[in-house]
C-alpha cells in the first residue's frame, strides 16, 4: 500500500507539472511574438507557476518543476543542446525553490497562501525574477556566451510580469472564493 503523504507529493507533482505545461501553453498562444530567445519571453507565464507550486508545494513542487523543465527543455526548447537543456532544468527549479526557502523561513507560510499580503507577494516575485535570471546568466557567463545583460533584463522582465500575473490572479482569485469578513484589509 502507497502512503497518503507519498500519494499526496506525487499528485502535488504532477499539478505541478500541470501547471507549468499549462502556463506554457497560455504563454506560446497569447505572447509568442514576445520571445526575446529561447526560453526567454517578455512576458513568461510560466515563471509565477514556478514561484506558485513552490510556495504551496516547497519540495514537491521543486521536484515537479525540475522534471517538467527538463521535458520542455529537452523536447522543445534545446531538442539539439543536452547541456544547457540539463542544465538550464536545474536551475529553472532551483530559483523558485531558493526563494521559496528564504521566505519560508522569514515568514513561514500557509498553504492557502493566506498570510502572503500583496507587498511580500511583491517581494517574492521581485526575488524570483531576479534570482532565476542571475542563476541562468551566471551559467551562460560561464559558457563564455555573449548578450548577458540584454539576456538578463530581457528575463528580468519576462519572469518579473509572467510572476505577478499568476501570483495577483491566484491571490484574488482566493479572495473571490473566500472572501474576508468586512474591514478586514486584503
């Protein structure tokens, strides 16, 4: 017999990954035309799905992420470049999870996202579009690549808006669902 908690992780895994592919597929029909590079957009959906399924899910989320950046890294974005589909997975997951854990242990969380206000949700997003891009870029410096900085900025953006989407659509999304009692501040 499998665990509830063991079921639990793999289904918070595979909503991951859901997710993620989702956000993707959102991101290919609306914004497409504001692709900067492969796997850099102007605007990046998937990037506040990242950041989202760690927060609700921490490890499970992680896990999730790092197996769906490999599939659409190695299937889609890199079909032709192993290490940087590799590569870039790892750190696709690994962003989110830094931030994640820093929070988490300056805030503590709940898994309503109930106790994240607008600000920290800010400041988590703004973490992670910085965070993530620095992570990759470090890689590509490393790589001996070119364009860092336009690279950078580019992503910055990209995850900065594809962030705050998600994560103010969750959050109000939440507050329609389970509205406050009245005088009680968002």
């Amino acid at each position: 017999m499998i665990p509830p908690s063991l079921r639990l992780q793999v289904a918070q895994v595979l909503a991951t990954m859901a997710l993620f592919l989702a956000m993707l597929w959102v991101n290919e029909q609306l914004f497409r035309w504001l692709e900067f590079a492969p796997g850099i957009n102007w605007i990046y959906l998937p990037a506040g799905a990242r950041l989202l399924c760690t927060l609700l899910f921490a490890e499970a989320g992680a896990v999730g992420l790092l197996l769906v950046s490999w599939l659409v890294s190695f299937l889609l974005f890199f079909p032709d470049d192993p290490e940087r589909a590799f590569v870039g997975g790892i750190l696709a997951a690994l962003a989110p999870w830094l931030v994640y854990r820093g929070a988490s242990r300056a805030w503590g969380f709940q898994a309503s996202l109930g106790n994240l206000t607008p600000g920290r949700l800010l400041v988590l997003a703004l973490a992670y579009s910085v965070a993530s891009p620095l992570l990759h870029h470090l890689w590509f410096a490393w790589r001996g690549q070119d364009n860092l900085l336009q690279g950078f900025l580019a992503m910055f953006a990209g995850d900065l808006a594809g962030t705050l989407i998600v994560l103010y659509g969750i959050k109000a999304l939440l507050v329609l669902l389970h509205p406050l009692p009245s005088g009680r501040p968002h």
